[in-house]
C-alpha cells in the first residue's frame, strides 16, 4: 500500500471546490453558530490590489466547540514571560494554572554563569484553599511574595492572576507595589485572569503592558556595539534564538534584548537603548514595539528567520535599515557561507516532497512563517489559520483602522504612552524615514498571512477539532501541523503530524541550520513507511481522492 | 479537615494537579462520554494538553468558555449552548459537566443549571439520543486530581444508578489506574468468571488501537447502562486505603441500595494482590485460576532472586496517596527501605495507610508527608541519602540533581515514551515493577563501575 500523496491523485476527477468545503464544515452545526462560523471560513482570493477577503477573528469561541485556544494567564505567564529565566514567577490561584504552564513550552534558555540564576524549572503557586477564596488571597500572597524573596533573593518577582483572584477582588497591584517598597527590589503583578479575553492573546497585551511598564527603560546603560538592534516575539522554542544569535553574532549585528525566548530581566530593562525593533511574531509583541517608538523613538520592522530565503532577506533588510555599507557586504558574505549547505539539502528533499499539501492551524504567526520552509521543499499550503490572531494578522496591517473595537478588546488597557522627556532619541530622522519609504523600505508593516496564501486556499480561524477531522477526511493533505492536542486525533486518521508549538522533540527551525533541520524532519516524516501500516478510509475508496481548486 | 500548618506558603513545584482535571479523566472511562468543563476555556486546553501529553491519545475536553460577562452575569446561558453543540456534534452517550474555579467562585447551580436544561429541551435531547447528563463540583482551590476523580465516579453512580433488578454482577472502582492495569483487572475478572462493571474503564478509550477510521468518540468505556444496573450488583470492590471517610462511588452503592463494600487497598504487591484475590475467590466462589496462580508463584521466585540487588536500598517515593500507598507495601516486601512517602494531597489517612500495610515489615515506619510539593520532598529526602525515586516524571530533577535512578510510574509521564501502559497492579504489575526496579540498580551500579563489568 501507498501513502497517499499529490502524485497517488488522478487528474481526471472533479476538482475539489472549497465553498463546498466550506458547507461541509459547516453542515453539521446548529443556524445560529454555523452564521458565526461562516465569517471565521474564508476563501482565500487576491484583489487586483493585493486585497484578501474580509475574516472573522478574535471573536469568542463558541460553547461546547473543541478549540485549540488556551486562556489570558497562557499567554500571559506561559508564553511571553514563561521564557524570561532570572524573574520569579508567582501564579496568583489554585494549583491547576501554574501546573500545567510549568516548563510545559519547550523553551530554551542559556544561564549566564557563574551566577547565572534560572527560575524557569520552578513552579511557584499560591495554592489558594477554600479559605482564601472567602476570606480574600492578599495576604497569603504578600507571604509568598517575602518568601520568595528570602529564598531566592531574585532581581524580580512576577504575580500572575488567574480566575477566581479577579472574582473576589484581591487586589495583586496594591500588594506587589507595597512589596516593592518593602523589599526594595522590582515587584509587580498581571491581572491576566483566564476569562479577560478571547483567547491568549489578551493574555499577550497584558504582558506586554506589564513588561512595558514595569521593566523596559530601567536601566540607560548602552552597550557597546554598532548595529544594536531587539528580536522581539522569539520565544526560543527547540533553540530557534540560539541559532538567530549564531547569525546575528556572525553578522555584527548586537542583540540588545529579546522578547523573550533565552532572555534575561536585565536585556528588558536595557532593551530602549537599541536603534531597531525586529518583530517575528507580530501578534503577541506589536504592542511593546509601538510603545517604544512612541516612547523612545525606536522604529519597527517586520522580519522573519523561520525560512532559509526570509532568513536572508531579513538580515538584507536589517542591514539596509543601517544603511551601512560594511554591514550590507558583511551579511551578504553570512547568507553566502550559509546558503551551499542550505541549497543542498533543500535540492535533496524537494524532489521528494514537491506538491505534497500541508495544513497549518497553530499560533498567531507561526502558521504564516511555516509557509516559507513548506514552499521551499515544494510543498503547497492548501488550508491554515491561526489559534489566536486578529484580522491584521490575516489580512495585513492595513485593516487596523477598522477593526471593530468589542466589549472583549476593550477589557485589555491600552496604555497611554509619551516621549520620553529626556530619552525619546529617534533613530531615523524624519527626512531619511520618508526617503527610506519612498525607496521601498518599509516600517511597521506587516501584509498578514493571506496574501501570501494561492487564491482557493482555506483560511480558517480558530479550527475546531470537527473542522479539523472533515478536512483530513477531505483533503487528505501529506502532513498537518499544530499543537500536542491536535497530535493524536490527526496521526490516528493515518496523517504525519508535526508540532509546531513544541517542535515535538526537534529543532530549532529558524535561521539556515534550523531550515536544514526542518526540511529533514519533514522529509522524515512525510515520508515514512510507518504510514504505509494504517488504512485511511479514502486509501481504499480511491473515487474520494481528487484535484484541488488552487490548483 | 483543616490542613495542619505548612513550612512554607507558596507551593513550589506541586506533587498534585487540580481538581477538574481528575474529573475529566474519570468520565473518559465512561462509554461514549464527552467531559465538559464549565469555566474558562484555558482550562479545558490545559488539563487536554497534559493528559494527551501522558496518554498520547486524543482527548476531547468540551467547555461553556466564559467570558468576563458571563463571570459577572452567571455562565448558565454558555452551559446550554455548550451542551446542545456537543449534542449535535457527538451524539454522546453521557457528558460530564465538572465544575471550575470560575464557575465555583461565582456560584452557579450546575445542578439546577442542568435540569433547567432538561426541562426546557427535550426535543434536542431527544433528537441526539438522550445522552446521561451527570455533573460534578470540583472547584480546584479544596482538593487535588484524586478527589476530581473520585467525585466524579461516584456522581456518575449517585446519578445514574437506579434501584433496579438485583444481579450477578459485580461493581468494581479501582480509581486512576493505568490503561494497562485496567485490562489487566478486566483479564483476571474474566479468568474468575465474574460478571463484573469496571468504573472507569479507560483500558480502550486512552488507549486506542490504530484503526482503519478515526473515531470521533473512542470506543470503550463502561457502558452508560452498566452503570445504571450499578444498583442492582451484589457487592462491590473499591481501591484505596486513604478513601475512608470521603464519599466515593463503593459508598454511594453501599448507602443507597445497601451493596456490600470491599473496601480495598490499591492491590500493588504481593499482599494487597492476595487480598483483591481473596474477594474474588469469595466472591466466585473458585479459588485463583491457575494463571494466577502461576503468575504469582514466578513473582514469589523472583522476590527471591531479586533481594540481593535490593535490600535495604532507600527510595523516596511521590505520588497519589493511594498508588504511593500501594508502591510502598510493595517495596517493603521487596526489601527496599521507603524513607519517605510523600503526596500532595491530604487525606489525612496517609500515615495510617502506610503503617497498616508495612508495620510487619519495616523495622520503623517511613517518614509519610501529606500535602508536600516537590521542593518540601527535598529538603526532607536530601538527609535521607535516597538511592531510588519512585513516582512520575516530575520527579526526575530531584533524580538528576542526587543522581539516582527514576523508576516512571502514575501521573504524568511525559519524558518517557508508553507511561500509560505502565502495568502497577497485581502479579504481573508487581513483576514489571521488581524488573524495572532491579535494573534500574543495576545499571546505576554498572554506570558508576570504574571497570564496567557485563556479567553481573
């Protein structure tokens, strides 16, 4: 028996139409949450303009759907400060929340010796028993907060919020700002309580609020180096920042911070003294950008090292916002070095993986960055969509002005920001920004996923665990990529499956080595005999396979 | 029981996971069931992302996915919705409605919540095949996973149990054990020919052949009407020593339709295996098949060969109260000295379960800790000299740290590969067991050798 693959299907039968998909996915569910979930299932076309479809997104998940979206305390603690390794991180709550983001992401994170403290194998909980939820969890917490501190003697101490700390009113702000006081060292709090938000990503905004209030511009001490620049929404999962720093460190480019994958307190705290903010996952770190531009007078970009051609052009648009020749020909001579091996070993595989399909239904980037490594092993993306993101994220930046503000939206602060009276330095004077524009260079810009997507593609917003199980059943695509809840359901219906949240076991995929690494892993795993032992109904149902309409 | 004071406040690194979850992996032994928790959809993601990560299986968690709203207004509005999409996606044949934080904190009535629904749906009920509707209270800030399971046992009975025709049957609650032990359970109540329902069964549904179709609800489970005939069994069998005084599934039997009650330990060794095996041979009547039989003579055999290798070896052993219990009777009879025997819950029963099944054996009782985490069962082991660890991966920094061996056992295990078929119970799980046990030393010895000897 054959796995089946893009060359099994015959070419004669009928295209498979996506709005009839579409009607599939949505068939089984009541009126009311089929019209919601129509908006959330778009396909994808591209205007003469460049335009995508409207999509529905960062709207509440339905009741009694199986979704892949974690809570505002996930992305709160568990993503953007899970990976910080010296701050201590208190979870405000019963012990579920801390338990179950404990060490759980597969971040990477490389002490400083000797003194180099990390927290990150550490739990901490308040623990809260019934007593505390009637008689109130402040001073339980302030006891944990002193106790940390008489344990560890930390430079920081965090407090995460989590359901029931909001419902009855602790009040985390007013005990760590007094224990600040009392301790004399950085002390602050989340309310990042599970239901603030949609999905994690309120739980993102609030981090970073929090990071930008309390920690960035703490310390004015400026580094030497000439290319000083921040990563920001690199989250070391698998080592992906160890091998951007190889690059970066080959290049002569400084990385001042990052935000916040192999990070330390002290990078946050010095992290408004760099000339440039890089952004890999716009979704859970654009707010701390558009702070310190406003604030500091540091400019954005948009980049992308998941990708071995973005790799390079990342780097070539680094090196163009220097406009430093030294720095151009220096990269170029990295990307040179790196690309043989790189070209190689894509050769070698793309010609067992061309036209093969993927699917890609995770994060709030990451099923956009994928994209790349598949295209560049020739596989196609047929279907994708993130967990958490908003419409900017699908749809380009370009839509934000008329992103309907939602009582959910407005529940997460926005902070009122300034120039910095004596630090607001901007990096680009006005003239050279509008003469860098008209020469192409662009600035906090980001296109989204779909215009990068085949028209007839799907683009599905918060996929269900039904939604995922018809699309198997019907596209039958050679791999399908998302998180350790998807993992199971989808190898079961006789499909590789591949984690892009924790990588499974493997990485990192960023950068030129990471690219090699993830070419190789998906030539493993696509094609394995091991498919070869499950029947998948349509193996033996032939008449199902058929040709796809982005075809 | 209020607790007793702790040395520290926060807990660090707890030897416990929350109540909810407990829960939500009882109702997946139930046939055809969806667990549903009604709260914050954070976490139905969570506790499905650990106990996949530990089964490698699919788990489906439903969930009423509050908003701030809904903290404020009352979730009751979301838990229908919930549950109708369920419906009409699954076809169910019970949903499982545990409790949150959230939803305790703000004080709904799932319970009225549940017969408002009833009341004022019966078509859509009716429509997809009149599912079991059982809910259970299982706020996460009184109580562990342990407690989550157990009250979610015994509300499936407490619901669903109907005085009906007495029968043959038997009612077995063995609690959280493995996949594999529950198909073990299942043999040797096949081997004694005892009709028996086994509640729950997660023998098929955590893990599931590869099959030819994905199936959107595994199959297995104890069936839904099984559990209804629950009332007319003529006794039942419940594990766990450190269950005294707690409500569970063998009391409600026994308060409601006056059930006998073998109440039992967690049958992990030699004597608490004789002593399931004595009930059953009362219970049908025929003494131990000879399989069994066997099975226990080669154990006995290889106690013997195995003592030397063993003897007086210090092991910590972490856990469920009622697996530590049973790993603890276990390894007093194997020769290891426990030292400590630590939890993180708090029955308040530990010590004395732990006494009961060693005090023949152990010159002095262990050191026995509720309610610890694992930063507390440092600090107590680190004096200790422990030689061995016993209980699940979170262990394994305490075994690095001291470097010792880690024998993977329970809940969760997520840095080995088949944690769920993991055999504890019986002749045979003792057997696995002393193995595992005695190479681990083995090799730890033959690691350490300056001359790495191969015949040893």
């Amino acid at each position: 028996m054959k796995v089946v693959s893009k060359e099994t299907i015959s070419p004669e039968v009928e295209p498979i139409d996506p709005a009839a998909v579409k009607q599939e996915l949505l068939r089984k569910v009541p009126t009311k949450v089929a019209r919601k979930r129509a908006k959330q299932i778009v396909i994808n076309s591209l205007a003469e303009n460049q335009d995508v479809p409207e999509i529905g997104a960062n709207t509440r998940t339905i009741p009694g759907i199986i979704t892949q979206r974690g809570c505002t305390y996930a992305g709160c603690k568990g993503v953007v400060l899970g990976p910080t390794r010296d701050i201590v991180n208190i979870t405000h709550g019963p012990i579920g929340c801390g338990f179950y983001s404990w060490l759980t992401r597969r971040n990477q994170t490389r002490a400083q010796e000797p003194a180099g403290e990390n927290f990150m194998t550490y739990c901490f909980s308040t623990d809260m028993q019934e007593e505390d939820i009637v008689f109130g969890g402040e001073k339980k917490l302030r006891a944990a907060i002193q106790e940390a501190y008489d344990l560890f003697k930390p430079k920081a101490i965090s407090v995460f919020s989590t359901c029931p700390v909001g419902l009855i009113g602790d009040d985390v702000h007013s005990v760590t700002r007094e224990m600040k006081e009392q301790l004399g060292i950085n002390v602050f709090a989340f309310s990042c309580e599970g239901y603030k938000g949609v999905s994690q990503s309120a739980g993102h905004h609030i981090a970073n609020n929090g990071l930008f209030t309390h920690i960035v511009g703490l310390d004015d001490t400026v580094q030497e180096g000439k290319y000083k620049i921040n990563l920001l929404g690199e989250y070391n999962i698998g080592g992906d920042a160890f091998e951007i720093d190889r690059i970066l460190k080959d290049c002569g480019i400084t990385l001042v911070a990052t935000f916040s994958g192999n990070s330390s307190y002290d990078q946050f705290a010095n992290s408004h003294t760099a000339d440039l903010n890089t952004i890999m996952c716009h979704r859970s770190i654009n707010y701390v950008a558009e702070m310190m531009e406003t604030k500091f007078g540091i400019p954005w970009i948009k980049i992308n090292f998941i990708g071995a051609e973005a790799s390079a052009k990342t780097l070539r648009k680094i090196a163009n916002y220097f406009e430093d020749p030294e720095l151009i020909e220096r990269v170029e001579e990295v990307i040179a070095r790196e690309m043989p091996e790189v070209i190689k070993v894509r050769d070698e595989i793309r010609a067992r993986c061309q036209g093969k399909l993927a699917m890609l239904f995770v994060g709030g980037s990451r099923a956009h960055h994928y994209q790349e490594l598949f295209a560049e092993i020739g596989m196609k993306t047929i279907s994708a969509g993130y967990e958490f993101a908003h419409r900017d994220d699908y749809e380009g930046r370009h839509v934000l002005p008329n992103l309907k503000v939602d009582a959910d939206s407005r529940n997460i602060e926005e902070l009122e920001v300034h120039p910095d009276p004596e630090r607001y330095r901007p990096r680009k004077s006005a003239e050279d920004l509008a003469r860098m524009q008209e020469n192409g260079f662009r600035f906090k810009d980001y296109d989204g996923m779909m215009r990068e997507m085949a028209a007839g593609t799907l683009v599905i917003d918060d996929i269900s665990q039904y939604e995922t199980e018809r699309l198997l059943e019907i596209y039958k695509p050679a791999i399908f990529c998302a998180g350790i809840k998807e993992k199971f359901a989808v190898q079961k219906s006789g499909i590789p499956m591949k984690q892009l949240h924790s990588y499974d076991s493997g990485g990192p995929y960023a950068g030129f080595k990471g690219a090699i690494n993830f070419y190789r892993e998906i030539d493993r795993m696509v094609n394995s005999q091991i498919w070869t032992y499950l029947k998948a109904p349509w193996q033996e149902n032939p008449e199902l396979a058929a040709k796809y309409a982005c075809d | 029981m209020r607790a007793k004071p702790q040395p520290y406040v926060s807990t660090t690194n707890a030897c416990k996971l929350c109540k909810p979850l407990g829960a939500c992996l009882a109702f997946r032994g139930m046939e055809g069931a969806v667990p549903f928790l009604h709260g914050s959809q954070g976490c139905a993601t969570y506790m499905r992302r650990y106990v996949i990560s530990h089964f490698r299986e699919p788990m489906d968690i439903a969930s009423s996915s509050l908003g701030e709203k809904h903290a404020v207004y009352g979730g009751g509005p979301n838990l229908k919705l919930g549950l109708k999409n369920v419906m009409a996606k699954y076809q169910p044949g019970l949903i499982g409605i545990a409790t949150t934080c959230l939803t305790e904190t703000i004080g709904d009535d799932v319970p009225m919540l549940v017969k408002e629904f009833v009341r004022d749906f019966p078509e859509v009920i009716q429509e997809h095949g009149s599912p079991a509707l059982v809910s259970v209270s299982t706020p996460s800030y009184s109580g562990t996973h342990m407690e989550g399971f157990h009250a979610a046992v015994a509300a499936a009975v407490a619901q669903l149990a109907a005085q009906g025709l007495p029968h043959d049957g038997i009612a077995l609650f063995p609690g959280f054990v493995s996949p594999a032990d529950t198909r073990y359970l299942k043999e040797i109540l096949a081997d004694f020919e005892l009709q028996a329902t086994v509640l729950p069964d997660i023998s098929l549904t955590l893990d599931a052949p590869a099959l030819v179709e994905y199936e959107t609800l595994p199959s297995g489970g104890t069936p839904i009407p099984a559990i209804r005939a629950l009332g007319g069994s003529r006794a039942a069998i419940e594990f766990g020593r450190t269950l005294e005084g707690q409500s569970s599934a063998g009391k409600v039997l026994h308060d409601r339709f006056s059930t006998p009650l073998h109440a039992l330990g967690m049958p992990i060794g030699l004597r608490e295996t004789d002593a399931f095996f004595s009930v059953l041979e009362a219970l049908s009547g025929r003494g131990t098949p000879v399989n069994h039989e066997l099975e226990r003579g080669r154990l006995i055999d290889a106690y013997v060969d195995g003592h030397k290798y063993l003897f007086g070896a210090r092991a910590v052993v972490y856990g469920e109260e009622d697996l530590v219990t049973g790993l603890t009777a276990f390894l007093a009879e194997i020769g290891v000295r426990p030292v400590l025997c630590a939890s993180g819950g708090r029955s308040g029963r530990l010590a004395e379960a732990i006494r009961d099944v060693t005090q023949d054996l152990l010159p002095e009782p262990p050191l026995v800790r509720e309610g610890v985490d694992f930063y507390d069962i440092a600090e107590e082991a680190e004096a200790l000299e422990p030689e061995i660890l016993i209980g699940n991966s979170k262990g394994y920094h305490l075994a690095r740290k001291w470097g010792v061996p880690i024998i993977r056992v329970g809940f969760p295990i997520h840095d080995r590969f088949g944690g769920h078929r993991t055999l504890h119970l019986g002749y045979r799980g003792a057997q696995s067991l002393l193995d595992r046990i005695v190479n681990a030393r083995l090799e730890a010895k033959q690691e350490a050798s300056p001359v790495g000897y191969s015949y040893i």
